[in-house]
C-alpha cells in the first residue's frame, strides 16, 4: 500500500504545481493552520515538522516562522522540487525522529490520504514536546449554491472524497482537539484541476492506473459548471 501511496505523489508533481499556481489553495491551507498552532504555543516555534510537504508550499509558510522546520514526504520526486529546507523520505507511520523532537507537526491537506490515521497521529505525538501542538486539514467536499455536496447526484462507483471525520476522530484518540471549517469561493475548472492531481483522483478510482483514474475524474466532473464553495474542516491537537 505505501509503494502505491508513494506512487500516486511521485507521479503529481506537475499537476499539484499546476494546481497551487492557479489557486494559491495549499499556501493558504498552511497560512491559516499556522495561525491556529500558533495561537496555541507561547512565544516563536522552535521547530516544526510538516509531515506532507509535497513540493514546498506548506514548507515555505512554516519556515517563516519556526527556527527550524523539517519537510518530509513520501514521495523523493515531491522533494526534489523543495529548496530551503532539510527534507526527510519517510512515510507517517514511522517518523525517523527520536520522541519529544518538534513543538510543532502539521499535516496540511496530507493526513486524509494516508492508510491508516490512526498510526500517523500516535507517532506524531510522540515526536511532539509536552504542551506541543498538532494540525492538520482535510476537504470536507464540494458545494453548489443551495448547500448540495457536487458528488452527490454523479454516477460513480469509487470512494467518497470527504474524509475529515476520520482525520478528526483519529487525532482525538491522541490529542485534546479543536476544529472549525475554512469555505474558499472555487471553480468548476478548479475543482477538475484538484481531481487532475492524480493522488487526488485516488480516492475516487484508487484501482486505476493515475491517467486513468484523471481522465474518469475529469469525465465525471465534465458537466460541473460555474463557481462552487470549498469546503475544509481544520482539526488542532495539543499534546498533554
């Protein structure tokens, strides 16, 4: 699973830029958790671990503000594109760090893709400091003008692209937790442009090969028209 997992981001990178330099949406995702982990510390972060960094935009806004920020990915051709910052190929399971070594983990837009949730919030509280904080931010979906989820009347056989339930539950078995909900104004070109990453496509059609499973994605959202609300549920940890 985790080869597949390191797969689908490896073979993303093109589309994830693309889809960042048109919409700014993973920089915001960062700026705004950073706001919320720090409100939640005393004084500067020492150190941060941003656990998904893809190619760097998540990076980019933690390491203005931490004195140390460590980006890791699954994914080395992710990483490759990153500058500025150690960068660490690991998977969350097994975070190669000793315990207590990061005041900070954020997981921007990365945890709702991973296998196993659980397992990835119990390692980052132990590589937390007591009194450290966790983040992280997963789509709650899509929505048209009257409130109605945009995948809810298309035809498809695949799983569901919400997810935040579970990315919430599994950091409140580890973490004292707060969450609220971040609405962006998108397009319905924008919302094929996030399904055109084909980690993202995976969890529509997470049994096809990723051109495949970009070219059903934009099939089943080729009639979407106009603009929609975006819609991410942001969960905050703080380690006892």
């Amino acid at each position: 699973m985790k080869a597949v997992v390191r797969t689908n981001f490896d073979d993303s990178v093109t589309a994830y830029d693309a889809y960042e330099q048109r919409t700014g949406r993973f920089t915001a995702l960062a700026t705004l958790l950073a706001a919320e982990l720090s409100a939640r510390v005393d004084g500067p972060f020492e150190s941060v671990l941003d656990a998904g960094a893809g190619t760097g935009a998540s990076t980019r806004v933690f390491a203005a503000r931490a004195q140390r920020t460590v980006a890791l990915d699954i994914s080395r051709e992710m990483l490759r594109e990153l500058e500025a910052a150690p960068r660490v190929q690991a998977d969350f399971d097994h975070l190669p760090f000793a315990d207590g070594s990061f005041d900070g983990v954020a997981f921007t837009a990365s945890l709702f893709l991973v296998p196993d949730p659980p397992v990835a919030t119990r390692e980052a509280a132990r590589v937390l400091r007591p009194g450290g904080v966790v983040g992280a931010v997963a789509p709650c979906g899509w929505v048209d003008a009257d409130g109605t989820d945009v995948f809810a009347d298309l035809e498809r056989e695949s799983r569901s692209p919400t997810g935040a339930d579970v990315v919430e539950a599994a950091l409140a078995e580890a973490f004292s937790v707060t969450t609220g909900t971040w609405r962006f104004a998108t397009t319905a070109a924008d919302v094929r442009r996030f399904h055109a990453i084909p980690a993202m496509a995976a969890r529509l059609y997470p049994n096809l090969a990723a051109d495949e499973r970009v070219a059903k994605a934009r099939d089943l959202l080729g009639g979407l028209e106009g603009t929609v609300e975006q819609r991410w549920r942001w969960i905050v940890g703080v380690a006892d």
